[in-house]
C-alpha cells in the first residue's frame, strides 16, 4: 500500500480498537469530520479501510459460529 493506505489503516485500526474497549462510537465521526477538513484522500482512505476491517472482523465472526455448529453437529453423530 502507499504512504496513505498506510496510515489511514493504522489510524483505522487504533480507532477499532478503542470503540471495542470504550463502546465511545462517536470518536469515528470527530475523526471523519477532522480528517475531512485537513485531506478528503485521508479521509476516503480511512472510511474504506474502517469498512474493510469492520466487514472482515463481522465475516470472521460469522465463519467461526459456523464452523463451530458445524462441530457441533459432528461430535453429536458420534
């Protein structure tokens, strides 16, 4: 990735990071507005990868509940 992808994944990152321990949802809006009025690239780079991560994280959690139903379903046939 570019210096910009880099960075708005990292900051992405650290922003899950803290909503997950804090639940604080708000501080991504004071992040998209501050990011917005200094670089609309920044900001655009930061959205995607906040979805990207936020998506991978929900796919991931919904692969485990299946696989661990599926396990489930296999310790009972025995």
């Amino acid at each position: 990735m570019g210096v910009t992808e880099d960075l708005a994944d990292d900051l992405a990152l650290k922003v899950i990071q803290y909503v997950d321990a804090s639940g604080d949802e708000g501080v991504i809006t004071e992040i998209v507005t501050l990011l917005g009025a200094t670089s609309q690239t920044a900001e655009e780079a930061f959205l995607t990868s906040l979805r990207v991560r936020r998506a991978n994280m929900k796919a991931r959690e919904l692969l485990a509940g299946k696989i661990k139903a599926f396990k489930a379903s296999k310790s009972q046939e025995t």
